[in-house]
C-alpha cells in the first residue's frame, strides 16, 4: 500500500499527512527513512513480507526523490510496494508529472497540495547570478537563501550561474575574475551535483560551500 503527499503547500501537507499517520492502525512498527539513512536492502525486505519482530509495518520516506540513485530505484520498486500490505508512505516535495505516474501505475493514494498561483513568487536567479560577478558575498549568500526559501532547484541555480561565468569568459568581463578563476569555477560546476550525488552530499549544501569559497 502506497500514499504519497506531494506538492509546494507545505502547510496544508503536512497536516493532511500527519492526519494519516494518526489515522494508521495502532500496533504497527514504524520507520522512519531519510535521504541519510536510506538503505536499498531494508527496503526490499519490509516489502517481500513481515519482519522478524513484525507482523506489519509502516515505512515513512522524507524527501527521498532529492537524489538520483535513490529516486531511480524507489520508483522501480513501487510495483512491489503497492502490492505488499505494509504501509509505505511518501512525504515529498514537487514531483514532475514521471514521477507521479508511476505513483498512479503502482495504484499508490496520491495527495497532491498546490499554493494558488497568485500566492507563487518568482526567484530572479540571476540575482544570485549577478551578486556573484560583482564578488558581492554577502548579497550572494543573501540571495541564494532567497532563492532556497522559495524553493528553487539546485540544477536551476547552478544552471544560471554556469552561463553567467561562460558569459563573462566569451565578453573578456575580467574586471573581478581572472580568466583562470573563471574558467576553474565553471568547470567546478560542472562536476558540482553528480560528485555531491556520487559522494552522498546534499546538493544544497555543496553549492552553497562552492559559493562562499568561490571569493
């Protein structure tokens, strides 16, 4: 059995969820599963039957999607997941529409929560971008947790400061770089996610090191 709670009203979310986790049969055993402490091989055995000290369970994930490797194989077990009679629950934020319709192929009960579009804000990323080109770091930090508070991506942030950085590199703009910082910061970028990803770093976390040490 699948339930996922997905979606930006991060208020109306979790009370929806915690509703349902009050709502569970009393007596099950409960885990709790981060991007921290995901471990494929418990995975596979509370889904193939009860446990040793169990006869059914109830599995909570929490932003777990935030990583490749453990996106890519959740969503190829979600068939099992959905047959087993454990309780396997997802408390995400924004999924794309792949996401949910393997949610959907797996019959998981899915709860999606949207804040109205006229209550949306959209980040300028090319405020962190500029701050940046300026060697302006206090407005840089600023803006970054701006951008993180309104929920921008880490690939959408770092997607715009990489082309900034390739623009001042094709208009010769070495008034605050160097032609040599420039060039190292972008090839920095370049690896950033996948060797954060690799390495089992948050993402947010390693650009916001790349930023502070940049200048």
């Amino acid at each position: 059995m699948i339930y996922l709670f997905t979606g930006d009203d991060a208020q109306n979310k979790r009370f929806s969820y915690e509703k349902f986790i009050k709502s569970m049969p009393t007596g099950l055993e409960i885990f709790f599963v981060n991007r921290n402490n995901f471990d494929k091989v418990q995975l596979e055995s509370m889904y193939s039957g009860a446990g040793l000290f169990f006869s059914k369970c109830a599995v909570i994930f929490s932003d777990i999607f935030e990583r490749e490797e453990t996106r890519d194989f959740v969503l190829k077990k979600l068939e099992f997941m959905g047959q087993s009679d454990n309780y396997f629950v997802f408390l995400e934020g924004k999924l794309n529409k792949d996401i949910l319709n393997a949610f959907k192929k797996a019959c998981a009960e899915i709860n999606i929560f949207e804040l109205p579009k006229e209550k949306k804000e959209k980040f300028d990323n090319f405020l962190v971008a500029n701050a940046f080109a300026k060697k302006d770091k206090l407005n840089l930090w600023i803006y970054f947790r701006l951008a993180i508070d309104k929920g921008v991506g880490m690939e959408e942030l770092i997607g715009v400061l990489f082309w900034k950085i390739k623009d001042m590199l094709l208009k010769k703009n070495f008034s605050k770089f160097s032609e040599v910082e420039l060039k190292n910061s972008a090839f920095r970028l370049s690896y950033l996610l996948p060797e954060a990803r690799k390495e089992g770093h948050d993402a947010e976390s390693a650009f916001e090191q790349f930023l502070l040490e940049a200048f």
